[in-house]
C-alpha cells in the first residue's frame, strides 16, 4: 500500500543566530489525522521550529514539506491557504482590534483574496461579512466561549482569554494542519480540559493534524501519537509516548530524572 505523505515536514532543518545554532539538522513529519507532540527545555528550539515551519522564518538550510511538496520558499499566507495555521507562545494578538474582528482576520488569511491589510488599516472590511463568515465566526466564539468578550478590544483581556483568542483565529482559517506553541499556559485546569476535547474533536471529526508544543508533558504524553523532543536544538528522541517516557536520554535531559 502507498502510504499518504506526511502533511507537513522539516527534513534536516538548521537555523543559526550568529553564532547560535538554535536548531541543528531537524527531522520533523506531521502524518495525517494524527497528534504530534514536540518538548524540549526551554531554549530548545520548539519556537524557532515553528517560525520555519509557518513560513516567518527561513531555515540556515533543510526543508520544509507540505504533503510532499517543498513550502521552503513560500509566505505564511501561501501555507495559510494550502491550510496551515498556527498560534504563538506569547499571543499576538492587535490591541484595538476585538476578539471577534481577530477571528474574522484568521477566516480571511484562508477564504478571501487579498485585502487582508487593507481591511485592517481602513476598518471598511468589517462593515458587510459574507453570510458564511458570519456563521463560521459565531461557531468559533460559542465553541470557545467567547461570546461575552467578543466585542471586546484584545488589550487587556485576560491571558487565559488571549489564549482562547489566538486558537479561535487559527481555527477560523480551517487548517488541515494546526501547529499549537504552549496553548495550555495561562489557562486553569478546567480551559486546559475544554481545549484538550476541542482538539481531540478537531482531529476525530475533521481530520486536522496538530503539532503540539507544551511545557505540560503529562498533557502531552496523554494526547499525542508521537512525540519528538529538542535538546539545544538537537532532536534527542522521537517515539510512541511510551517509548518517550521511558528513554533514558529523555529523562535526563528534560525530565530531570
Ligand atoms: P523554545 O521555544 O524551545 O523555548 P526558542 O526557539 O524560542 O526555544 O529559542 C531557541 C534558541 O534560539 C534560544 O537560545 C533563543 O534565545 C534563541 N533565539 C530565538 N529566537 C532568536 C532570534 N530571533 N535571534 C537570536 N536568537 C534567538
Ligand atoms: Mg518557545
């Protein structure tokens, strides 16, 4: 049998800051409908990764793969529309804007042709949603229970919000791949529970793959299929959660055992 290829992949990816090599010959895949976890101390590289592979970053050298076809050279908004979204570790989310205008902006990088900056700086994209937007973003602010926040500005909202915020937008582009840095950090227990469910939805129900980055291992081991583990920027393990758990190199150099 052909398998199907990965949906998204870095094949020996380096990046170099100066001096610093943040990341060093990295393999990566993201097969279909499947959960891949990423950990890795802090300064390992988990971010950078990410940059690379939503395109804000070019690799020193390696390349980036979207089912089988190199993305190394394309814009963020080009992976967008192939279907690839993402969130930040630290939210960056635009201070005037409102939660729900964010979420329109996420619909947009996917589903409309261009005008995604001019909407922004002239407000005139706001005034008359497609009926399909309309309904696809009153979705996304019932399903993370943003509705009483959603005509407010992001300054000031709540960290945990801010969270909710970023994954809505990413959601709104209808990613057939979603990469996820840290979504669990700023949200209490229960957010941490309702989100790990809306994830495991995303990927039963509509065959999104996830790439998920978090400082929560027990989170990780718990949801993932495979899981990879950076070190100084060196892919130290990649296994079966199980297999995470019990190697040797893992546990010393991040479980601290
Ligand atoms: P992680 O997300 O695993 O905590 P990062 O990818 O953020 O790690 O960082 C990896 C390393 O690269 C760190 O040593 C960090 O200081 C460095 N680094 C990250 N971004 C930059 C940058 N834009 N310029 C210089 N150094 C950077
Ligand atoms: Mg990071």
């Amino acid at each position: 049998a052909v398998e199907a290829p990965p949906r998204l992949a870095a094949r020996g990816v380096t990046v170099r800051f100066g001096g610093l090599v943040a990341l060093s010959e990295v393999d990566v895949e993201v097969p279909a409908q499947s959960i891949v976890g990423l950990v890795g101390p802090n300064g390992a590289g988990k971010s950078t990764l990410f940059g690379v592979l939503s395109g804000l970053l070019k690799p020193t050298a390696g390349t980036v793969l979207m089912d089988d076809e190199d993305v190394t050279a394309a814009t963020p908004q080009a992976r967008a529309r192939r279907g690839l979204a993402r969130t930040f570790q630290h939210p960056e989310l635009f201070s005037t804007l409102t939660v729900r205008e964010h979420i329109v902006l996420g619909y947009r990088m996917r589903h409309s042709k261009s005008r995604l900056w001019t909407d922004l700086l002239t407000g005139g994209g706001f005034r008359r949603p497609p009926a399909a937007e309309t309904e696809r973003v009153d979705a996304l602010v019932d399903a993370l229970h943003l509705g009483s926040v959603q005509h407010a500005p992001a300054a000031g909202l709540p960290l945990g919000t801010s969270r909710l915020v970023e994954v809505a937008r990413a959601l709104a582009v209808d990613p057939r791949v979603l990469l996820l840095d840290e979504p669990s950090s700023g949200l209490d227990v229960r957010e941490t529970e309702e989100l790990a469910t809306t994830l495991r939805e995303l990927v039963a129900d509509h065959g999104v793959s996830l790439l998920l980055v978090e400082h929560d291992v027990p989170l990780v081991l718990g949801m993932c299929d495979r899981v990879h583990v950076l070190d100084f920027g060196v892919l130290i393990a990649a296994g079966t959660p199980a297999e995470i758990r019990d190697d040797p190199a893992v546990r010393a150099a991040y479980l601290g055992t």
